[in-house]
C-alpha cells in the first residue's frame, strides 16, 4: 500500500519534472531570442538578383543604386527596398491576334481581337493588320521612375507609328511590297517614341505576320483583285502582241529604206557613170567624128548580134525580099 500515489501525487510529480525542466533551460531563452532577431535582421538585409536581372535599389523611396547579378546587403527594416527587373528578357506584344499557347507550332486564339489591327491606308481601304512588337529592359532605373504603364505605352506608341505608317502606303504596297519596308521604319520610329519619353525600353523588332481584308469587305476585296488580274493579264498580252508586230514592222521599213537606198544609189552611180562616158565619148568624136561614129557602129552590133537568133545576109543591089519569105523557118542562110 506504500507504493500506490494518488492522481494528485502524480499530478505533482510532473510539475516538478516541468519546472526542474524550465529551470535548466531558462538560462538559453535570451540566446535564442538574439539568434531569432539576428536571423530576422539578417533576412532584411541580404537580397538576391538573378543572372537576368538587375536591382534596383530605393532609400526611403528615392534611388540610390543598381545591383548587378548576385547576393548583396541593404538596410533592413524598410529603409532601403529592392527591385529586381529583368533586362535580359525579350518580351512580346501582339496586335490584331493573341497567341493562347507557344510551340513548335503556336496556336492562336480566335476570338474577335481588338480594333487596334484595323489600319486606314494612303488610298483610303481598310486593311486587318497583325503584327508583332519584342523590346527589352535597357534601363531600368527610367522604366521604374519615368513611365507608370510600360506595357501599356509600348502598344499605344506601336499602334500610333503603325497607323502613320499605313496612311502613307497604298493597300496594294501594304499588302505585297512595301511590308519590310514598314516593318523597319515602325521599329526606327517606336524607338524614336520610346527614347524621346525615356521609358527605358530598347525595341528588338517590329514584325508584320498578317496583312488581310477585314472579312466583312474580304469578297469585295478578291473581286477587286481579280478584275485588277484580268486587266494586268489582257495588258500583258497587248505588249506582248506589240512586241511582235512593231519590231517587225521596224524590220520591214528597215529593210524597204534600205533597198531604196540602194536602188537610188545604184541609179544614180549608172547615171552619173553613162554621163560620164557619153562626154568623153563626145569628145572623142569631136576630134575624128567618122573613126568614132563606125567604131559605136561596130559596138553597138557587137552588142546586138549576139542576141539575135536568125540572122539574114542581104544583097545591097536585091530589088525584093520575097524570096526570103519562101524560107525554111528551121534552115536559111545565115
């Protein structure tokens, strides 16, 4: 019966146990408290900034410093504030279309997308223009302090230098071959935007991916395109019936002129050549008038003869030539 202890005695001896406890350990309460608070203030004032980043750091709100990459200490206790900002990233706006999931292949949503895409060309049509804006940090400390919505002034600033741009152009050259063209001079002219209000933000590219019809004017729009084709193509085939006909009708002028020159020529040289013979031919004549008057006598039957095909050798004293008609036609005297 001596061993048995009531619920109270028991109830005692834990009590004691726990002040015994508290009295061995009480001593350590105030290292653990300096080791909490050193571990809280220590917490204040170590940061980290990724290899993407850069800080930037404010005292009482007003910037003091930027941080590069790495672990670096601050003023604990909202003295100083840290903001990491990423300035290697490229990011991205889109205009006209939303991408709902990037890939090998990104699908984009479609929805009916804001107004922003709908653009009015230099010949007054109106053209579904989606593009896209990438830029990057390049000065941080501008993006915090000088602008309050950079997303929002990267789209406004895009859209204004599009839409100026557009207005310069016909939809023609919009559509086809003036697109690279305003591609670059909308970067060049963002960037002008974005330097000129010192947001802090680098343009890497303006990228036109589609240049549409707005679909309710889409068949309008392809029946114009189709009746513009026809009068390229029946153009076409009048030059190319041009070209055939004129350089040969050139040809031909070509070489008629040339063979009247010469025909002309030659007249004029054979001319120019029998005057000449019949003066010297004159004068020789003048000199023994009978000796030149029988040698032309004897040139000019040299000249005959030769062509005739019958020859008859008459009789100077022969009275009649009706003997000459009894003839053989195929025999005679020759």
């Amino acid at each position: 019966m001596d061993d048995f202890r009531s619920p109270e005695d028991l109830f005692r001896e834990e009590a004691k146990k726990v002040k015994e406890f508290s009295k061995d350990y009480l001593k350590f309460l105030p290292f653990v408290v300096v080791g909490l608070l050193l571990i809280f203030v220590l917490q204040g004032m170590i940061y980290s900034i990724g290899p993407d980043e850069v800080g930037v750091v404010q005292r009482f709100g007003k910037y003091v410093r930027a941080t590069d990459p790495g672990l670096h200490a601050k003023f604990p206790f909202g003295i100083e504030k840290v903001t990491p900002v990423k300035v290697k990233k490229i990011f991205k706006e889109e205009f006209g279309f939303k991408t709902t999931r990037a890939g090998i292949r990104s699908i984009y949503s479609q929805k009916k997308t804001s107004e922003a895409s709908l653009m009015l060309t230099g010949d007054l049509n109106i053209l579904d223009v989606k593009w896209i804006v990438q830029f990057r940090v390049n000065d941080p400390v501008k993006l915090l302090f000088q602008t309050r919505n950079p997303v929002a002034n990267v789209r406004d600033m895009a859209e204004v230098v599009m839409r100026r741009l557009c207005g310069d152009y016909t939809v023609d050259e919009v559509l086809t071959t003036k697109r690279q063209e305003i591609a670059q001079k909308a970067q060049v002219g963002l960037q002008e935007l974005m330097d000129k209000y010192q947001t802090g933000i680098y343009v890497v590219t303006v990228k036109l991916l589609d240049v549409n019809p707005p679909d309710e004017v889409k068949p309008a729009f392809n029946e114009v395109n189709e009746a513009k084709q026809e009068r390229e193509r029946m153009i076409n085939e009048a030059w190319e019936a041009y070209n055939k006909a004129i350089p040969k009708a050139r040809g031909e002028a070509v070489r008629t002129i040339s063979q009247s020159e010469g025909y002309s020529l030659d007249k004029i040289n054979r001319a120019k050549g029998e005057s000449e013979r019949f003066l010297m031919t004159w004068t020789e004549y003048k000199k023994a008038p009978e000796i030149t008057k029988k040698r032309l006598y004897l040139e000019k039957m040299a000249e005959v003869l030769p062509k005739v095909k019958r020859k008859f050798v008459m009789d100077s004293a022969q009275k009649s030539i009706l003997p000459l008609l009894q003839l053989d036609p195929k025999g005679g005297s020759e």
